[in-house]
C-alpha cells in the first residue's frame, strides 16, 4: 500500500502548490486584482459617489475632474460609478456562464471517457460540433434562437465553454481509469457513480481550476462583445460593453466615456489570464490548456 | 499521404452533417411557428399557410432536414427575408469580404508574433523576453471592439493616415486587419516563443553552436524552421477565431463583411441567412483545420500517416 502512504513533506501537495502559486508575482496580482473587483462589485452602493442610471444634464459629456473622475457620459451619467456597478453584472454573467459550462462539460466528459463505446463517441462527436463554431460564432447561433438579452448571454457563454470542459475532463478520465485504484474500487464493489465522482473527478481538479480562469477571460470577453453587439445587457444598464457600445457615437467629442468602460474589460480579463497561467505554472507546467 | 487525405476527409463528414444539423435547427429551435416568423408577425394566416407549404414546413422534421440538406450541398439556401434576394447572392459577396479581412490579419499576426516570439526567445529571462510577454498577455486580455475604437481615435481621427470605416481598396483594410490580428499575433508569439525554446534545447543546435556556426544563423537558418512546425497548427486554429472574431471589427470599422451581416439579420430576425452565414463560417473553419493539419503532416516528417 505504498502508493496511499501520508505524503513525505510536511507541507502536503496543497502547501507545495500555493508556495509556488504566490512566489509567482504576476499570478499574484491577477488574484489581487480579481479579489478587488469582487469586492467593489459588493460594495457597489457604498463606493459609487453618485447613482449609475441616475441623469445630469448639467454634466453632459462632462470630462474627468475631481468631481466625476471618469467624467460623464451623454447623458450626464457618472461613468465611474456605472463601472463600478457594472463589475458585479460582468462577475455574474461569468461566474453563472462557468458554472453551467462547467457542470455540463463535465458531466459529459465523465460519461464519455468512463462508459467508453457508444457514450464517449456521441461526446466526442458533440465536441467536435460545438468546436466547429469557432469563437463569436456559436454565441451568436445561441443568441440567434433564444433573442437578445443576459440569459441569452449566459446561455451563449456557458455553450462556448462546454466543449473545453469535456475535453480537459474526459482526458484525465482516460488517464486514471485504467489505473489500479479505479480496479480496486471496483473490486470492492464500488458503483459506477461513486468510481466516478469520489475516484476519478478529484483527479479533475487541477487542470479544471486553471480552465476555470482561463475561461473567465474568454467568456468576459465574449459576453461583453455581445452587450457591445445589442445582444446582452441594454440601455441604461451599466453593463460595460452596453456603454463601450453607447460611448462609440462620442468618439470624437468625448472619447473617455468609451475608454474607461475598455479599460474596465481589459483588467478583469487580464487578472483571470494572470492567474490562470499561474495556476497553471504551480500546479503543472505542462499541462495543456 | 493520399490514403491519409482520403481518411481525414472521411472523418471529417460527420462533423459536416453535425454543421448543418446545427445550422437547421437555429430555425426550428426559434420559440414560436417558423413559418410565422419567415412570414413576419404581421402576415395574415393565408400568407403563413403559403410560406409553410413553399418551404416544406408542414412535414415531418426529417423530411424537412433532409430538404434542408439537399438544398445545402447544392448552395440553395432559399431567400433572405428581408430583401427577398437568394440567401446566396446575400452572403457570398460578404463572405469574400471577411475572407479578405481574415487572410490580411492572419499575415499579420503571423508575420508579427514570429518575429515577437523569436525575439523574445533568443533574449529569454532577460528584459526583452519580460516586455514582449507582458505584450503578449495585453494582446489576448484586450477586447477588439476597445483596441479598434483607440486605433481610429488615434490613426484615423487624430493623425488622419487610414479612414476609419468602408471598404474601397487596401488603405481601408488597414487598420481593421491590424485590430483584428492583434490578439491572434499575441497567440502565435507565445507559441513560438516556447516552441523555440524547445527547439534551441535540442543538440543538434547544440552542435551548430559547436561547429561555430554565427548565432543569427543558428536561430534564423536552424532552429526557427523547426520551430514553425508547432505553428501551423495555432495558425489553423487562428484562422476560425480571427472569422469569428471578425464579427466585432466589421462592425466597428463598418467593413461589409459576413460577420456583421449575420448580426444585423439576427436584430432583424432574417433567420436564413443567419443559418447560411452561421453553416458557410463553420464549414470554413474545419476545411482550413483539414488543410493545416494536411500541411502539418506534410512539414514534420517524424510523424507517420498511417498509424494514430
């Protein structure tokens, strides 16, 4: 029973992974910076000086002061306190996108790569379909039939994401079910589900939770590219790619009220690049994904 | 390599029925009657009845895919809604305009994240190595529909060197192409950069190096040529994404491609030539992932194309 002996380092593989993790400066500052934006998005009300919708019609267009530091839109709305409402509608669109990508995608990988045969031909084929729609394009297809709108939007996301998570999942599956354990756990009478879900799926772990982040990149990206199309959130939402998308008239005049809500995409998106290639680098650096 | 070909192809026609199937469900999948919505919400119940019988919709969902399908392989994708023109004379002309964009980007980025990954490559652990990666990861983090608004204030409203949106020649491809390979640039050059490092770990860089070859030459004539390999297949893959990411630069740069097309007929509800536009972008993509993994094999001579 070597292979269940207590770890030799006292640290345990946990320890070991978050040494790496933080000494990582780059990953750091991903976490950092998500960790901010968590909590501006929950303490909205309290950091926003002025109401997002609310209108001011002697602040029109007006640019960055003391008084509005991101300036105001067309409308005399303050822009920074519309970003700072906006973070929460872009962490739940991603974070609900995740969790229905994510639960879907595993579920079938699970399927396919353990019962084999007909399942796991039907999930490949699957894959290879949902892949076949590159990009943009399979949330278009999705928002094409359910109409415009943020569960369109989620729906969209969370569909574009499913094929990452079968692959990743159904991979580490194939890898471990030939492993002794697995025929152990069947020899004492284990049933498939458990094998599958106490077994196999904590070997899931790794590679899912830098998917995770990874993913939330893409997935802000995409579900912010669709507001900006009129597909997600829509006016007066402080939704940042619905104001991307209203300040685009405004270019000429007042290009911060469309340059602020970038910036916004743009951190969000690269604290989940940072970390997930951190996440990566110290749980193995030559995983594949 | 024929046998090889003949194969892939093989493989690759369930995931072309898988397309279509796709693309004809966008329709049946839509709430409500598909006749009704072809027929528009204010058409009479006489107008409705007509549509469904003109277009099979009163058969069984089989019967109506299988037309569906006849009609796909011999370009017939019935009529846009809106112009009423064929859903082809629609899209084609579109989609050559999108395939230009792509194709401008994907030299683009390939030419520029070679030259950053090879750089960043040779200078590894230094500074250069830092800032380009740093690059790399503003590239992939930034939105297009952001980077593309910048560079019109920038190149077109302040400096005045490229106009800002149309399509009439080179000079407007410009900077769309730039926004639109951006992110695919910062791809290539993250794979380039790791497939170079491999590369020059080798021996026999090793003994190029020994022999005392210069390292220009060692770097540019030995190991980059290698190093490509693994490329190729990114560039593959680049090229769906940059189609599929063609959607949001059309827009912004009013370049009259496939990509805006669809989303203008998805605000429109012109469902056939979002399941047209949606199939010919898909149908795309795989071929061109058939092509490069064809090249793929032909580059890199270690791997067999018999065997899996």
């Amino acid at each position: 029973m070597t292979e269940t002996s207590p770890p030799k380092k006292p640290i345990g593989q946990f320890g070991l992974f978050w040494r790496r993790l933080r000494r990582n400066r780059l990953a750091v500052a991903g976490m950092l910076i998500i960790a901010a934006i968590v909590l501006v998005s929950l303490l909205a009300p309290h950091i926003a000086p002025y109401d997002p919708l609310k209108q001011n019609y002697r602040a029109l267009l007006a640019p960055m002061s003391g008084q509005h530091w991101f300036g105001c839109d067309q409308v005399g709305r303050d822009i920074f306190s519309r970003i700072v409402h906006g973070a929460g509608i872009t962490l739940r669109i991603g974070v609900l996108a995740i969790l229905i990508g994510m639960a879907a995608g595993i579920g079938l990988g699970l399927l396919g790569g353990y019962y084999g045969g007909l399942m796991d031909i039907c999930v490949v084929y699957l894959t290879d379909i949902l892949l076949a729609f590159p990009g943009l394009l399979l949330a278009l297809a999705v928002i094409a039939i359910f109409g415009p709108g943020i569960t369109s939007v989620i729906l969209a996301c969370s569909f574009s994401s499913i094929p990452q998570f079968i692959r990743v999942t159904r991979g580490v599956v194939l890898a471990e079910k030939e492993k002794d354990y697995v025929t152990a756990a069947r020899a004492i009478g284990e049933r498939h589900t458990a094998i599958m879900m106490r077994y196999i799926l904590p070997n899931c772990v790794a590679p899912l939770v830098v998917l995770v982040s990874l993913r939330m990149a893409v997935i802000i990206l995409i579900a912010s590219g669709l507001s900006f199309l009129g597909f997600g959130a829509q006016p007066p939402s402080p939704e940042w790619g619905a104001m991307l998308s209203e300040g685009r008239a405004y270019l000429q005049t007042a290009p911060h009220i469309a340059i602020f809500p970038g910036l916004a995409i743009m951190t969000v998106v690269l604290a989940f690049n940072l970390l997930g290639d951190g996440l990566r680098d110290a749980l193995d650096p030559r995983m594949k994904i | 390599m024929i046998h090889y070909i003949l194969r892939r192809i093989l493989i690759l026609a369930p995931t072309l029925i898988g397309i279509t199937l796709v693309s004809f469900l966008i329709l049946q999948l839509v709430p409500g009657d598909p006749a009704r919505t072809i027929a528009g919400l204010e058409a009479d119940e006489d107008t409705v009845q007509a549509v469904r019988r003109e277009l099979g919709l009163d058969k069984p969902l089989i019967v109506q895919y299988g037309l569906f399908l006849k009609n796909a392989v011999t370009g017939n994708f019935g009529q846009s809604i809106r112009t009423k023109n064929s859903v082809m004379a629609e899209i084609w002309p579109r989609f050559l305009n999108t395939l230009r964009l792509t194709f401008a980007s994907i030299v683009i980025s390939v030419i520029v994240g070679v030259a950053i990954g090879t750089i960043a490559a040779k200078h590894h652990n230094t500074a250069v190595d830092y800032a380009t990666m740093g690059l790399v990861l503003l590239g992939v983090s930034t939105p297009t529909f952001w980077s593309g608004l910048i560079i019109i204030l920038v190149f077109s409203v302040s400096l005045g060197w490229f106009p800002s949106g149309g399509a009439h020649g080179l000079i407007h491809l410009v900077l769309p192409a730039v926004t639109l390979a951006a992110p695919s640039a910062a791809i290539t050059a993250r794979m380039t950069r790791s497939s170079m490092l491999e590369v020059l770990r080798q021996d026999y860089i090793k003994t190029a190096r020994a022999k005392g070859q210069k390292e220009s030459r060692v770097i540019y004539g030995h190991a980059l040529k290698n190093a490509l390999i693994p490329t190729v297949t990114i560039v593959g893959l680049q090229f769906g994404y940059l189609m599929g990411g063609a959607v949001l630069v059309e827009i912004i740069f009013t370049w009259p491609g496939l990509g805006r097309l669809i989303v203008n007929s998805i605000l429109t509800r012109d469902y056939p030539i979002v399941q047209a536009g949606v199939m010919l972008f898909a149908t795309t993509f795989v071929l061109t992932n058939l092509i490069v993994d064809i090249l793929y094999h032909y580059l890199d001579p270690r791997i067999s194309y018999d065997g899996d």
